[in-house]
C-alpha cells in the first residue's frame, strides 16, 4: 500500500512500527459551532482510511481530539452568558450527531483539552527543562531555534518562515517564530494551576501530550486538512520530537480543502454552510458519498448541482442492490450454472481493482468508480433466469464494497430517522433565534410526513401520527 506523505513530498511504501498495528492521531475541532461541509472532509476521508486499514485486518487506535478552550469559545460563552464548558459540551455533542450521519466511526479516544491539563503542563515542563522552551512573565514559548528540523514539513526555509512570523507589541518572546506553549490568565477567562502561575494552554500543545498520553512519543499516521500542515503540525513535531527525543509521526497526511461554487467557503460570501443544513437537503449518505468521489489530494467543489448528481450516482447503486435482492427471491433455480461460474471469475476482478485503488493513496475516487463497474456488470448478467446464488453473490459484493467506505450501512428506517431528528435541531435552532416562521413551517413538513412533534419539558419528542 501506498500512502503520500507530506514530509517527504512522495508516495511512499506504507509500514506501520507494530506490525498490523496502526497509531492514527487526526487533529480535531475547535467545539465553538456546528461543523460546515469543508470540515466534514477530513473527517470522511480518514474515516474511510482507517475502515480499510481494519477491512485488511490491521487493528487501528484512533485518537480525535476537541479542542474545548479558545478565545471563540470563551467569547461565546461570554455572549451568551453561559459557562465555557456548557457552549464545548453543546457542540460537541451537535459534532457527534453529525459524525453518527456520515456513519464515521468514533474514535477510540476523544480526549477534551481541558481534561488533559496535567499532561500538558508535563510536556512544557519537559521542553523547559531540555532547554527548548522559555517562560517570560507567565508566558510561555517553544524556542524554534533549538530544534533543527523546524520548517521540515512545510519545506519553508528560514526567510519564509520568517516572513510570516511577528513579535506583537506586547510580546516577550525572544524570535519572531517562537509559539505560545502557556499563556497566563487574563481576567474572566478559565484558567488552571501551573508552575508559571494561573493559565491555559497554546493551542499547538495539546495534540502533542494527547498523541502521547493515548498513542506513545511514535505514531504511525498523523492527519487533518492542509491549512494544519503549518504553523500547527510544524509546530507538532518541534514540540513531541523535542520533548520525546524521537520521530514523531512516520506518515503526514493532509486532505485538499473543499470551495463552494469554486469560491473559498466564508461567512462574508454567503457560500458558507453547515453539515445540518446540507443534511437537511441531502441524506447524510450522500455528503460522505459525495466527499469520497474525489480523491482526497484533489480539490473539492461543492454545489447544489453536484450534491444532486451525487445523489442519482447514489441510487444507482441502490436500485441495482434492490433489483440483486428481487432477483434472488424470485430466481426459478437455485444453484450456480456452469456458465455463471465463470462469469464469477470475472467479479472477483473487481475486488482485486478496487483494493489496488485504495492502496493507491486512498483512491476513493478511482473505487467508486470499480463499484459502478462491478454494478453495470450486474445489471448486464443478472437477469430472470439467473441462479439464486449468482444474485446473491453480486448482491453481497456490491453491498460488501460499499461497506468498506461506510456506505450503505444504515437501513432505510434509520435514514428516516436521522431526517427526523436533523429536522428537530432546525427548528429548535429556529425557535431559539425567535424565527417561529421556519419553525411552523418544519413542524408542518413533519405532520406531512406524519410525525407528530411534542414539546415537552424535556426537550423535543416525536412519534408517528397513525401509532
Ligand atoms: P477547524 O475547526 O477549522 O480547525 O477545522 C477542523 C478540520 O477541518 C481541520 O482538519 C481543517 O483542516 C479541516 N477543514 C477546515 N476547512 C476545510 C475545508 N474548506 N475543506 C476541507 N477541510 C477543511
Ligand atoms: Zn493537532
């Protein structure tokens, strides 16, 4: 298998430091708002990575973190009056929610900054006592001189990063490229204990003492969207490889950004969307779908148009799943025919390519396009007089391929109900913004599709007129 890393800038053999063992660190979300369609594809994409790696039987920690202390959060917290830690558990449960609709899997830990507070005052403590960190005031900074590999990366030289890098007037810090590594209190804002007096922590830290808190000083894979490789992972790897004394991550992987309407995604454009609202256009399914017909190395374009012609690929593939199923409970014959036995030689071709696709850098793109093969050859020979079994086994094939990127999993109750509960959330969103149109509206839409909602002290509840 091969992956691209960005460290070396190549396509490279991929091997894991335990054998079938694989140490996956992905970077996580900053929990102040729902997540938007951009940032669901990291998420889909090393989802997906990881789906295949367990397809190959290789056992997969996977560590995601939330970022649950930032000035965004903090600042909501204040707009709204509420505590920090209400506004993170909010959206981290709204992130979840999304993450159960694009059916990707919870990670085997998702550590919260906040609750790994001692970990991370260890690792500075580490850095200071090695000489590659330094307090001023309460501040404390990584010394980017003292380690060798900085900008390795990002292969940005000492003038580009330079360029980029700022002392503000405020600042103690001894190089324009030093980063904050602890920042002490400033009044009203959360803060913890710390050997250089009340605080909280940078933001680059926290992945470095949560990768090694949950994975080792070594991973195998460290992974999140393109704009992370720097400063954040540059920043990563100086801290963990300073600290530890070895190699941080074998594998950088960074997923290409997705535009809307070929435009940057931005609040001010008005091309910016949640994965709710898209979800309550499209089924969950088809956004993961949608991310995962384009490589994860190209960019991504969102529209409307695209998202509808997703969804018709989509159904195709469905339908040809139903018509296998029909025509296994209707088959006049049982067992293979000598002649489907050889046309089955030919399915297993497919397999073999779809793999080949996959362990091409994760060519999801390239794998769907061996499921539509796999299903145009099902539509083509699977027919009245075919064998049960023969149905059967493409039915079982395509489902099988499908399943190994996360699709076609759920059942269609569950889709209905996915639908119902994003529904929910639109219209207390609405309710709460005082916006009783939207609101009615969603409840008529409900009542039309015969749910019935009930307001009740505990929240939202929904049922079915007609049970
Ligand atoms: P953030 O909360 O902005 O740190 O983003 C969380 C994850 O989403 C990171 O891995 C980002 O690199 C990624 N991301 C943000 N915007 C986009 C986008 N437009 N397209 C693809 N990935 C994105
Ligand atoms: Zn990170």
């Amino acid at each position: 298998m091969k992956v691209y890393n960005t460290l070396t800038g190549q396509k490279e053999t991929f091997t894991t430091l335990e054998k079938n063992k694989v140490k996956m660190y992905v970077c996580g979300p900053t929990v102040y708002n729902h997540i938007h369609i951009g940032n669901a594809r990291p998420y889909i994409i090393f989802d997906t990575f990881r789906r295949y790696l367990e397809y190959k039987g290789m056992e997969v920690s996977y560590v995601q973190n939330f970022t649950d202390v930032d000035d965004r959060i903090i600042q909501k917290a204040q707009a709204e009056n509420v505590d920090m830690k209400e506004i993170a558990d909010r959206y981290i449960k709204s992130i979840l929610q999304d993450a159960d609709g694009l059916n990707v899997k919870r990670a085997t830990v998702h550590p919260r900054v906040t609750e790994e507070i001692p970990e991370i005052i260890e690792m500075i403590q580490v850095l200071i006592d090695k000489n590659h960190a330094y307090e001023v005031e309460g501040t404390v900074y990584f010394d980017t001189r003292s380690f060798e590999g900085y900008g390795h990366l990002s292969k940005k030289n000492q003038e580009e990063l330079e360029a980029g890098a700022r002392i503000a007037v405020n600042e103690k810090k001894r190089h324009p490229m030093d980063f904050v590594l602890w920042k002490p209190k400033k009044e009203g804002e959360p803060a913890w204990a710390s050997p250089w007096g009340e605080g909280r922590p940078g933001w680059h830290i926290e992945c470095s003492a949560m990768a090694k808190k949950y994975l080792g000083d070594s991973i195998d894979i460290h992974a999140g969207g393109e704009d992370l490789t720097f400063p954040h992972h540059e920043n990563e790897i100086a801290q963990s490889e300073a600290a530890n004394g070895k190699p941080f991550a074998t594998y950088w992987m960074h997923n290409r950004f997705l535009n809307v309407d070929n435009k940057k995604m931005s609040k001010s454009v008005g091309n910016f969307f949640t994965v709710k609202e898209v979800a309550a256009e499209f089924p969950y399914e088809v956004i993961r779908f949608f991310m995962l017909s384009a490589h994860y190395r190209s960019p991504i374009n969102f529209s409307r148009e695209l998202m509808e012609s997703a969804q018709s690929s989509l159904d195709r593939i469905k339908t040809s799943v139903k018509n296998m199923k029909h025509f296994t409970e209707h088959a006049s014959k049982d067992l293979l025919t000598l002649e489907e036995k050889n046309q089955l030689k030919e399915v297993h071709t497919y397999r073999r390519k779809f793999e080949e696709a996959m362990e091409d850098d994760v060519n999801t793109a390239d794998a769907i396009s061996v499921i539509f093969e796999l299903v145009k050859f099902a539509n083509t020979y699977v027919q009245g007089s075919s064998s049960r079994e023969f149905a059967q086994i493409l039915h079982d094939e395509i489902l099988s391929l499908c399943h190994i990127l996360g699709l076609l999993e759920q059942s269609e109750e569950d889709h209905l109900e996915q639908e119902i509960e994003t529904l929910i959330q639109k219209r207390e969103e609405a309710r709460k913004n005082k916006d009783w149109a939207t609101s009615d509206q969603i409840r008529d839409q409900l009542k039309s599709q015969g749910i019935l909602l009930e307001d009740t002290s505990a929240g939202v509840r929904w049922k079915r007129i007609n049970e």
